[in-house]
C-alpha cells in the first residue's frame, strides 16, 4: 500500500491513503486465505488467531501513534491557535493581567486517577464474575469464569480511568475558570 504525500482536503496537511487494484486484490485474497484457515481450524482456534491479528495491529497502530507524537514524522508545533486579535486601542490592563490557561497542558497521573482506577477494575472483577457464576456456572467451568472475571475487571478499570479522568479534567477547569486573575480577588 503506498501513500500519496500531498495536501488533503482543505488544507489540513492530512494525506490520504491511497492503493491500487494489485493491492486490494492482495488485500481480498489474504483475507480469503485467513477466513479458509479459520474455518479449518475450529472455533477456539479461530478465536486465538483473531486476538493475536488484533494484538498485532494495536502494537503496529500504537507505535505508528507514539512515533507520530514524538515527532518523527512532522516536526512539533508547539502553539496551534492563531494569536489573539487585539483591539483597537490595545490591550486593556485586565486583559495583560489574566493569567495563562493550563488546561491544554500536560498532566501526569497521579495516585488518586491510578487508585480509583483500580476500585473500579476490583468492582467491575467482583461484579462481572459474580453475574457470570450466577447465571452460567452449570454450563462452563472455572477457567470461563476466571476469564470473564478478568475481562469484566479490564472493563471496570476502564470505566474508573475514565471516570477519573472525566472528574479530574473538570476539576481543573473549574478551579481554574474560578480562580481570581493574578491572585487577586474578583
């Protein structure tokens, strides 16, 4: 598959990927040959190829996303907003005085995020596991039921992480919409 460099649609420095018949012809026939295989291969044998192809494309997306972000493609461009407009008569002495915003800025993880996290992956484990058993123990055994507790604590951790996440952000931006400019009072 080659990519076409070149700017995309309005402007945006975007290139759109673009492949020829000979490529999607190899793209149809490797599929074609994954779908014979897995139907050869059983059920639990097709579900094992399915999670590694997935595993792989995450970690190829993954690294594509980190080394894009890192700026091995495109040099890093600190500040994407266009300077602000200043009015007719300058800048007003309360406009020079506001303080910066720092939500776009970075923040690391800290321990509440990473403990709620874990609440959350330790109830979403209890709960997902104690559903399963309550409604298919007769039917599967304690390795189903010690997977789907393990799945059901993943979602629950990404539940709290997001949830985390969401309270903290807007936490931040409250506290800061809030706060009095250069630590007067208002």
């Amino acid at each position: 598959m080659s990519i076409v460099s070149g700017q995309g649609k309005r402007g945006t420095g975007a290139r759109p990927l673009q492949f020829g018949l000979r490529t999607l012809f190899l793209g149809v026939t490797a599929m074609c040959a994954l779908l014979a295989l897995m139907g050869a291969a059983g059920g639990f044998w097709s579900v094992m190829i399915t999670w590694f192809l997935i595993l792989v494309a995450i970690h190829v997306s993954a690294n594509a996303w980190g080394t894009k972000a890192a700026g091995g493609d495109h040099p890093r461009v600190e500040d994407d907003d266009p300077p602000p407009r200043i009015p007719r008569g300058g800048m007003t002495a309360s406009a020079r005085s506001m303080p910066t915003a720092h939500l776009r800025e970075r923040t690391p993880i800290g321990k509440p995020m990473l403990v709620i996290t874990a609440i959350g992956a330790l109830a979403g484990g209890t709960l997902g596991t104690a559903a399963l058993a309550a409604e298919y123990w007769a039917r599967s055994g304690l390795a189903a039921m010690s997977v789907g507790g393990l799945s059901s604590a993943v979602l629950g951790g990404f539940v709290g992480f997001l949830a985390s996440s969401f309270v903290d952000a807007g936490a931040r931006a409250w506290s800061e919409a809030t706060s009095p400019p250069c630590g007067r009072d208002r």
